[in-house]
C-alpha cells in the first residue's frame, strides 16, 4: 500500500525527522489559507499514488497565496497522470543549498534491506542511478541486527560535510519508520541541505506490506482515503490477481510463474501489455467468464492471450469460461488461446466447435504471444 506524501510524513513527523511546515487542503480556498498561514511562499502538491509529479506539473511553486490557490484549482480540477486528486499538500518554500537522496528498502533476493544514499537527489534520480550508478552509496542491513552507527557513517561520507550528520540521524529514523509501521520502502527525495544547515525531508514516500495491515490498524484505516479503481475492486472481489499496465495485450494465466512468462513473450514478440490477471491454481467457468470481463474492461485492450496450463484446472472448464464470457461481454476484440496441460485437447475441440472467429488458437506460448501482439497492432 502506498501512502500519499503527506501521510508518510505523518508517519515522518511521528518518529523525529526533521519536515518543512505544510498543510493539507481539499478545496482551492483551503490551499490559500494554509498558504496565507505559511507567507505566501509555497509549494503545492498533488497528492498521488504515482511517481513524476515534478515534471508533469503535479508539483508547483508558487510566490503569493493567489498563485497557491490558483494552483490548487488546476490540480485539483485536472488531477494527475489521468489519476483523480482530491487533496493537495501546501508546504512553505524552503531555501535549498544542495539536494540529497535517501532510501531503505526491502532487498528480497537477499533476504535483507538495503540502505541507499546520493549526494545528488531530485526528479531527475532514476537516471542518475542509470547512467552514474557509483553516485549512489549502498548498505545492505541485517533485520536481526538493525541499521548500525558504522552503516550509516558510511552511506554519508561522501556527502557535503554540512549534511552528514544530519543526514545519518534522518537514517536512523528512517529505519525506525520502516520497521514501525511494517514498511517496504521509505524513501525521501529530495532530501534537502539548506542554506541554514540543517538537513529536511522534503518528500516522503512510504510503501507499507499489505500482508502486515491485520496488525497495522491505523495504516489499514487509510485505504479509504485512495481512490478505488472499479476494475481493479471487481477482480479483488472475485479474489483475482490483477494489474493495470499501459499496453494493448491483456493477459489471462493460471499461476504467478506463468503469467511472468507471459509477460515476457509478449515482450519479446515486440508487444506490451496492457494487463494481466492470474487466477490462481484453478479456473472455473464462472472465474474465467469474470476474469475476461475484467480484462476487457480496459479500454486500451486491443487483443487479449489467454495461457492455461492445466493440472488443478481443466481445459474443458477453461473453455466453458470462455465461451460463457462471449455471451456475457461481446467483446470486439481477438482472444488468442493456448490451452495445455489436463483435457487440453478437450477444451480445444469445445471453442473449435463453437467456430467463433474471435477466437484464436495457438499451440505454444511464443506463438499466441506472437499472435496477440500482431492482432493488437492491426497486423493479424
């Protein structure tokens, strides 16, 4: 679950690290009193759960409480990232002498949190950490152990000396918020020397383990406060796996592994996905029929590849859902199919006998990705 900025910042302000004074508002005028409040000089912020906002005009500096409330119209009118916004962060101006970057975040190949610190921070970090990679210092952390005094000595030494030890201090608490509130990320970017010296958080982003809620009941209280994608709470309902992507193929699979390879051949034959739902180990008739609504419901889906492989699932049941689906959703684009695995055949011998001609057949996953991806592109 990511948390909007201004929540991680609660979560920031809770445990000692050092903030900018700000305010929460939900209507224009609320933003230009808080400005008012703050003297006029602040930044407004659209307070979303995606990344960007710094170059997509989520995030605006302003100079007067007319300019703050002017922005907080548009933002809040226009949203962000074609995502809805129904708050905005107002947060006083500060005088920045150098930006920083901090993280900790889990490392799951390695079973342990890695603890990352840049001398340079701000909107343009993901290329830094392309193109200068040795910009940024690392530490992995043993959770039995915690973060010690020589790790964050450590991933501060390169900085400018004014920063350092405000900066290691930040660390700790840093590392007090993700084990607190069952964090996997905890990220501040930019993190800000000023010109005064002292070293704030000027953003926070917080991803906290949905499977650690049960015991986070606070945490928990602030799903309500997102907005509810109604694809995305139909599939949860029906305890489907699902996830928006930007692509023109949707993909339906059984199990986790299959549909990451899926994925990866549609990749491959040149194409992008536009989502992917896993049912799980089973696939019923009434499952597969919801799962293809679901797919479907993405307006940017312009084919859609269903990979089955049956051992729980059988391939007859898969094609029922199928052709159930077609009576419920009349899609108007191909379904490529590729059923393997128990009573495949069987399932295969059910759509080539309805003779539906939005279905499509493939015998391997290559070539139904192959298939979706020259559908999707007109090219089929």
């Amino acid at each position: 679950m990511d948390l909007y900025e201004h929540q991680g910042k609660d979560l920031f302000a809770a445990h000692g690290i050092p903030l900018a004074e700000r305010g929460v508002a939900e209507t224009p005028s609320e933003a230009r009193a808080i400005a008012e409040r703050l003297g006029g000089k602040v930044a407004v912020k659209a307070q979303v759960q995606v990344g960007g906002r710094g170059k997509g005009g989520g995030v605006v500096l302003t100079r007067s409480t007319e300019e703050a409330e002017s922005a907080a119209a548009r933002i809040l009118g226009e949203g962000f990232g074609g995502t809805p916004v129904t708050r905005v962060l107002v947060e006083r101006l500060a005088d920045i002498a150098d930006q920083l970057y901090a993280a900790i975040t889990l490392d799951r190949t390695k079973k342990c949190y890695v603890a990352m610190v840049s001398a340079k921070g701000g909107i343009d970090i993901e290329e830094i950490a392309r193109e200068e990679p040795q910009a940024i210092r690392r530490s992995a952390i043993d959770p039995m152990l915690g973060m010690r005094g020589f790790q964050a000595r450590f991933l501060v030494g390169h900085l400018p000396g004014a920063a350092r030890e405000g900066t290691e201090k930040i660390l700790s608490k840093m590392y007090e918020v993700l084990t607190a509130a069952d964090a996997t990320l905890v990220e501040i970017n930019p993190l800000a020397l000023l010109v005064d010296g002292k070293v704030v958080a000027l953003d926070a982003k917080v991803t906290i383990d949905d499977n650690a809620l049960g015991r986070q009941a606070a945490l928990a209280g602030l799903r309500s406060s997102f907005p509810v994608d109604p694809t995305q709470a139909r599939a949860n309902e029906a305890g489907l796996q699902y996830v928006k992507l930007d692509g023109e193929v949707g993909i339906i699979g059984n199990g986790a592994g299959l549909v990451m390879s899926t994925l990866d051949a549609v990749s491959q034959a040149g194409g992008r996905s536009a989502n992917f739902l896993d049912l799980g180990g089973g696939a019923s008739a009434d499952s597969m029929a919801t799962s293809l609504e679901v797919v479907l419901s993405d307006p940017g889906v312009r084919a859609v590849l269903v990979n089955i492989f049956g051992g729980i699932t059988r391939g007859e049941l898969v094609a029922a859902g199928i052709l159930e689906a077609l009576r419920r959703v009349d899609p108007k684009v191909p379904i490529v199919v590729r059923l393997d695995g128990t009573n495949a055949a069987e399932g295969r011998r059910i759509l080539q006998e309805e003779g539906d001609r939005r279905i499509v057949p493939a015998a391997t996953m290559l070539e139904g990705a192959e298939r979706a991806v020259a559908l999707a592109s007109g090219a089929g």
